[in-house]
C-alpha cells in the first residue's frame, strides 16, 4: 500500500550542523526496531521543532529584576503561558 499523499507541499533544505550535533540527533531519532532511522524523521524532527519555536513567546526579564541588562534573563513558552506571567510580575494578575 502506498503512503498517502502530503497534502503540505514541501521544499529540500540542506542545512551544516556540527557533526556532534548531527551524532546526536541520528543517535535520537534511530529505531532499534527498524535498526535504522526512519524514512522522513529528519524532517518530522526539524519541522517540530520549528513549529514550537514559532508558536511560543519570549519575555526579557530585566525590566523586572534590579540590576540586570537586556538578554541575561530570557524566559521562553506557550504564548499563553508567557502573557499570564508577564501580567502577574507587572502585579495585573
């Protein structure tokens, strides 16, 4: 039976990572049942990640720690998640 169709069109990218990196991944994403890695995982993998990356949001700490400069203190999550502290350390929660 064939795979269905993706639906998604999708381009090839070719990216360099550092092969420790690369090791690291290969090493994360192999199947002991396949005894080796999964057509398309590299993809899935990748895509994931950029997917959260994209959906989430970044709050600099500074304005609310004495002292601190701008990037020291950098908190990252759901976009959600990030309002609702950002609120609650201006005291509107």
């Amino acid at each position: 039976m064939p795979r269905p169709r993706n639906t998604t069109p999708s381009k090839s990218l070719e990216i360099a990572v550092p092969i420790t990196l690369r090791n690291q991944v290969e090493q994360h994403l192999f199947s002991e049942a396949l005894e080796r890695i999964p057509q398309g995982a590299f993809s899935q993998f990748f895509c994931g990640l950029a997917s959260e990356f994209f959906n989430q949001s970044f709050l600099d700490l500074a304005p609310y720690i004495a002292n601190t400069p701008v990037g020291v203190h950098v908190v990252r999550g759901p976009k959600l998640t990030i309002q609702a502290l950002e609120r609650a350390l201006k005291g509107q929660a």
